[in-house]
C-alpha cells in the first residue's frame, strides 16, 4: 500500500493529493475518487473510466431499444426539433 506524502483537505472542502501521487496514479483536475471502507481503514481509489455501454446498461438495464429504420429516425429527431424549437 502507498502512503507516501500528506494528504488532506483545502478550506473549501477539496482534496488535495501529493504530486508523487497524482503523477504515479495519473490523477488530475476533475479526477473523482472512489471511497471504500476496509475494517478500520479507508481506502481511496482512482475511479474508473466506464464506455457507454456500462452507462447505458446502468440506466436501462438489458433491455433493448426497439430497431428502427433511419427515415423513422430522423422523422423522429425532426419532430423534436420542431416541437421544442419552433413552435411557440
């Protein structure tokens, strides 16, 4: 386990990761840390990169979206538009 350098917090609340740490774990702005509890310790870890798959399976679950033809698509996309954009 690393426990190299300080590790706290800035007046605002934010985290604040030694350099040795942020370049070894490529950890930067806007990185979002995982928190986990092990016994009587916590363990910090760099979250992972999920694909729009996993978003997708973790918003719908496995079910799948009916097929559809691309004139049906675009006939869909262009009803939106003008509901949301053009009528008043």
């Amino acid at each position: 386990m690393v426990a190299q350098g300080s590790y706290g917090y800035t007046r605002t609340g934010a985290d604040s990761v030694p350099l040795k740490l942020r370049e070894r774990f490529g950890i930067g702005p806007g990185s979002i840390p995982e928190w986990d509890e092990d016994g009587d310790r916590i363990v910090v870890r760099r979250m992972g990169r999920y694909t729009s798959e996993d978003i997708h399976r973790a918003a719908f679950g496995d079910r799948k979206p009916e097929p559809r033809t691309l004139a049906e698509l675009k006939e869909s996309i262009g009803d939106y538009v003008q509901e949301r954009y053009l009528q008043r």
